[in-house]
C-alpha cells in the first residue's frame, strides 16, 4: 500500500517534507492494524531522512510548531526504536516521489517485494547512524531566551490603571459604571448577609446575578460614573485646594484655581465664576474643573473632537466649557490638535526647513555668461502652417550666475528635438560646465501633454550627448519645482511680455521666433539690482552689461581720458567692462541674497519611521497616498531637505516641501 502528498506552491524546507512523509507512514500503519483485525508484529518504519531521526530522537527539544506537532503525532503511536535508516538509493518510495518511466518501473522488484535485505535477519539490516545532537541553529529549534525578572514595587493602583487602560471617554464611563454597580451589589449582599439563612443567601445571589447581567446600563450610572472619575481626577492633582474647600476655607492665591473662586459641591471642584444668575444649565454655570495635563482631560477633549467632528479649537472650548473648565485649555486643545492625525490629513502643512544657502553655480564670479545653466520648457505656442496650425514649444535657459536668458524653438517634445536646441544654444553661447533641469517627469510650468512627453524623453542619451561636449546634466529631487526657482520665475517675466505683445494673435513660425528673441532682450536688460533716483548713483545693473557690453555703465571719472592707452584697444575695453561688472556684481547683488525670504527658522527633520502623507496636485487631498521614510539624504549642515518614502506600492524620492508628516516614529 501507497500514500503520496503533494508538495504545497509555497514548498516548505525538505526536512518538513521528509516530517511530513513520517507521519502518513504513522497514519497508514495505524489504519493497517485497525482494518486488518489481526495480530501483528511490532512494525518497523524506514527513512532516508537523518533530520527526522535527529527531530525523533530529541525529545527535551522545543520545536517550531509545524515540527512539534508532527513528531508529537509520529510519537503516539511509534516508539523511536521502532525508527530505521534506510539509505535512498534501495528506498522504494524514492522510485515513485522521482518519478520514473513506466518501463522501468514494471522492471523493478523491489516497489513489491522491498530492498533484499529484509530476507536477512534484522542483525544484518543497516545500521542506524549515530544521529548525534540537534544542531543548535537549526532553524526549526526554538531560540532559548532568559528572561531575568526584577520584582518591583508597584506604584500604581488598581484605580490608575483602569483610568489609563481606556482610550475612550464613553468606554471609561461604562467601564466605570458596570464596577459601581458591581460594588452596590456586594454592599447590599452585605447588608443582608446576616438577616438571610445560607439558603436564602445561595438563592439571592443568583437573583442578584441575573439582575447585574440582564440589565444594561442607565443615563443615571453614567453621570454617576463621571463624577467619580472627576473626584478621583481631583484628589489626585488638587488634593492641597480640594482640602481647603472641604474646611470651608478659601484656595490660596498661588493656587491655579483663585481665580475661578471655586466651591465644593458634593465632593467635587466646580468653578464659583459670576453666571450664578444666568439663564443657563447648572453644569455650565458651575462646570467641573479639570487639570489640563491629564489623562481624563485628553479623554474629554478628544471625545468633544469627535462629538464637533473635527472641529477647531474655539468649537471645542465652547463645547467643553459646557460641562467641564480646564485651566489653560486654550493649550491644551491646540497641543491635541496637533496630534490628531485625521485633522493632519486634512489640513496638515506640508514640511518646512531652514532655507539652504545658495549654490555655487549661483555665487561663482568671472565665468563667462551661461557656464552654468538653468533649462526648463513652456508653452505649448500655436503657429499658423499653410491653412492649420501646429504647436511649438519654448525652451528657456538662464544663467544661473548672471541671471541672463536665451530662448530657443523646440519643433516637438521628442528627444531629438531638445538635443538641437541645447546644440543651437551652445553654438551661439559657448561652452557650458553644468546644465540644471527639473526632473523629467516633474516640469512644473508645461501642460499634461509636455509633462506626458518629458515621461517619455531618453534621458540617457541626452547625458550621453552632454557628457562628450563636457557638460555635467544635473536633476532637481522629483516634484520639487521649487529647486528651479531661479528659472520658473523668469518663465513667468517671459509670459508676460509674451501676454502683453501677442494678446489674441496667432503668430507664423518666422514671427514666433521674432517674438521670442525680442522677448529675450528685454529680459536681459531688466535690473538685477536696485535703481536709483539720484544722478550720483550709478545704473542698475543688468544681464545686457556683459552680454552685449554696449550699454555702457558709469565708470569711475578718468577712466576714458586721452592719455588711457587702455581705451585705444577695443579688447582692453572689453576686459576693463568685464572687471567693472563682476567687481559690481559681486559688491551690489550678492549682497541682496543674503536675507532668507521664506524658512527663516530651523524645522524638525524628518526621521526614519516617520509616517507621511505625501502631496499629490493632481488628485483631491483625501485621496493622497500614504508612505513610510526609509531613508533620509541630510545635507552638509545636517538638514534633511529629501527622503525616500515607502508607499503601498513603491518607493518614491520626494523633498520634504511634498510631504506632510502625520506620525512621528517612535524612536525619536
């Protein structure tokens, strides 16, 4: 007789299989006794497993549960002796778990009659291996863990802990309530105890039992229950003011409480207040004071935040201070807000940091305009072709030092495309260092339809043209338009004295280009830095002083005198305005970019751990994903300004701008 298992899809470990084959061996040997009706001798089970001999032989052994279950099975109806080796090569059951052609199979002898040393005397069977002990990092093996307990006074009560237990201020009041009730009932079976023979007692007791389980809880058990939980909250942190009120006598003037000019009534704190004569409930006119710090308090506010949904912290005074007065709860209500997660969702703000300092490519002087370069696209533009019209694009790239602009005509959003305009832009501006872009899939100022293109653009092959003319191509972090702010801006200036000279016109391609160059210069010959009224003063700076040096800027006087031999040489000229603007650019506009216009404080970095929601303009808010940080990407200075997130089904690099956090980890 024959039983197979089928391997599961997640296959386990072979020693769990070869387990698994023991105990159908177990199974079928049990169901052989009992079907048969005869008497047999002790049977003998074979293995090619040394694991299970070693699983078998270790009893004092803690197994993982898929392995103490087998064994325990296995040994219930086998004893170890009863356990044999049998090498695989003359196992039967290896010829069919291997599987084999059918030729081959009717040809073997031993499937019916066994291996040929079962006709020997069992002297002259194999020999058991010494199994030897369990490996102790066998993954199977429970790992011993000593656990050395200290005994420590307890220092809270019963009463604490059941007041911490509880997140909820209804459950807490129930909680409470069902133990006042439980409480009466021993009273009152004290009471009667001596005035009732034991088998009226036996019989009141099961009453009173039914009578506690059959009945719920009323309004009148829960305003008990509040006010013991108020008493207990009291005695705990105005036990010196709860005193004095008890003798009759006035808090001290140090107390938090003087100026409520509270009374007690009934055991509990109330505010004295002035409303006495006021057309209003008496728990308002005289609320329950409660201290802000406390774990009742937080119960309370957060159950008025859910009652309000989710309303702002004046809602939720008004709403507290109709039952309850809490010093400071101005505070205290804005501490709890902050925490609250589903409010944090809604209208959390996203991370904030420290403004950075400035770039290089920002901050160097003496390059030559465009060494370092900001690129970006807009549009699209509607031009006229023959009877239609086609759309062309923009592409913008400024000098990251100067500030100066050049525009190019993009034909399409294709690769090719982008490569012959940065190849126009070269040719007519020189060579380039460093070029600084969005991230492709990230532009902020084009339409979904660019947005969709630049998805599609290969970037590799752009860097790799980049690369052989030296030039180093930089991304912005994904989704943070803000790190191309020096060139979003200008795309801005340019719409608008796009906006301004066509209005409603469509342009041919020969007037687009026109147009764009046109704009070009008046954005170049826009001050960089402050103008002045006074004649003194000398003209703003702006990017057409170095690029076209024909706009002469006011000199120091001499400087063009007859006997300058500087002035005689037109490269010497060159060179002399060159010197005047960067020594100007260096003493005028650097110095404006001192001051942080927005960030100007530290923030808390984002940590690993750290529960996120993370920004997605393109969907309703609600809808936001999720996400975990798993990495962190600190900057020189130590502020963390990028992270790598986790979501449900990805991992993203966002900078912390798209980012809202909503938990903080733990480990902080």
């Amino acid at each position: 007789m024959a039983k197979a298992r089928v391997a599961p899809l997640k296959s386990p470990t072979i020693p769990r299989m070869e387990l698994t084959a023991a105990t159908v061996a177990v199974k079928m040997d049990k169901l052989l006794k009992k079907e048969l009706e005869l008497e047999l001798q002790e049977s003998i089970f074979w293995t090619d497993s040394t694991a299970v001999l070693k699983y078998l032989n270790s009893e004092g052994t803690r197994f993982k549960t898929f392995v103490a279950n087998r064994t325990s099975a296995i040994l219930e109806h086998s004893q170890t002796s009863q356990w044999r080796y049998v090498n695989t090569t003359v196992n039967p059951a290896d010829q069919v778990s291997r599987g084999q052609t059918v030729e081959a199979f009717l040809k073997c002898e031993s499937w019916l009659s066994g291996p040929e040393f079962l006709l020997c005397t069992q002297d002259q069977w194999p020999k058991n291996p010494d199994p030897g002990m369990l490996d102790v990092d066998d993954p199977e093996v429970k790992r011993v863990v000593q656990v050395h307990s200290i005994q420590v006074e307890e220092t809270k009560d019963s009463v604490n802990q059941l007041m911490t237990h509880y997140s909820s201020w209804t459950k807490l009041k129930r909680a409470v309530a069902w133990f006042l009730r439980f409480k009466d009932l021993l009273k009152e079976l004290r009471a009667k105890r001596k005035k009732t023979n034991t088998q009226d007692k036996e019989s009141r007791i099961d009453q009173y039992k039914k009578d506690f389980r059959g009945t719920d809880l009323t309004c009148e058990d829960l305003k008990k229950a509040e006010t013991q939980i108020v008493k207990y909250c009291q005695k705990q942190r105005f036990t010196e003011d709860l005193a004095m009120l008890m003798e009759h006598q006035k808090v001290k003037k140090s107390s938090s409480l003087y100026k409520l000019n509270p009374v007690c009534l009934d055991g509990v704190i109330r505010v004295g207040g002035r409303l006495s004569r006021a057309a209003m409930p008496d728990d308002a006119k005289q609320p329950a004071i409660l201290p802000k710090d406390s774990h009742i308090t937080e119960l309370v506010l957060r159950n008025i935040h859910e009652i309000t949904a989710h309303a702002g912290r004046n809602h939720m005074l008004a709403q507290l201070r109709q039952r309850f007065w809490v010093p400071g709860a101005s505070g205290a209500i804005r501490r709890f807000l902050s925490r609250c997660v589903a409010c944090k969702r809604l209208h959390g703000t996203t991370g904030k940091q420290l403004m950075a300092d400035l770039p290089e490519c920002r901050v160097l002087p003496d390059d030559p305009p465009f060494t370092r370069v900001g690129v970006d696209y807009f549009g699209p533009f509607l031009v006229k072709r023959a009877r239609g019209q086609i759309k062309r694009y923009g592409v913008i790239f400024t000098c990251l030092a100067v500030r100066a602009v050049h525009l190019e005509v993009a034909s399409s959003l294709d690769t090719d495309a982008c490569l012959n305009a940065i190849r126009r832009f070269l040719a007519r501006r020189g060579q380039v260092k460093e070029m600084y872009s969005d991230n492709g899939t990230n532009f902020h100022s084009a339409d979904s339809e660019l947005k969709k293109s630049m998805k599609e653009w290969n970037t590799s092959r752009i860097a790799k043209h980049l690369q052989q003319k030296g030039i180093h191509w930089r991304f912005n972090p994904p989704a943070g338009s803000h790190h191309g702010g020096s060139w979003e801006r200008l795309i801005r200036s340019v719409r608008k004295v796009l906006n301004f000279t066509v209005k409603e016109q469509v342009l041919d391609e020969e007037g687009l280009h026109t147009l764009l160059c046109e704009a070009e210069a008046v954005i170049n010959s826009r001050p960089i830095t402050k103008a002045s009224s006074d004649f003194n003063d000398l003209e703003a700076l702006t990017p057409n002083h170095l690029l076209l040096l024909k706009v002469e800027p006011e000199l120091p006087p001499g400087v063009f005198n007859k006997d300058d031999q500087y002035a005689n040489r037109r490269w010497r000229q060159v060179q002399y305005l060159a010197d005047i603007f960067w020594k100007r650019w260096c003493r005028e506009y650097l110095t404006q970019l001192q001051e942080r216009q927005r960030w100007s404080a530290p923030g808390r970095n984002f940590c690993v751990g750290d529960v996120v929601l993370i920004v997605d303009e393109t969907s309703p808010r609600n809808s936001w994903p999720l996400g975990k940080i798993l990495e962190t990407f600190p900057d020189s200075r130590g502020f963390v300004r990028q992270v790598k997130v986790k979501t449900k089904t990805n991992e993203l690099c966002r900078p912390i701008t798209k980012l809202c956090l909503l938990q903080e980890t733990e480990d902080n």
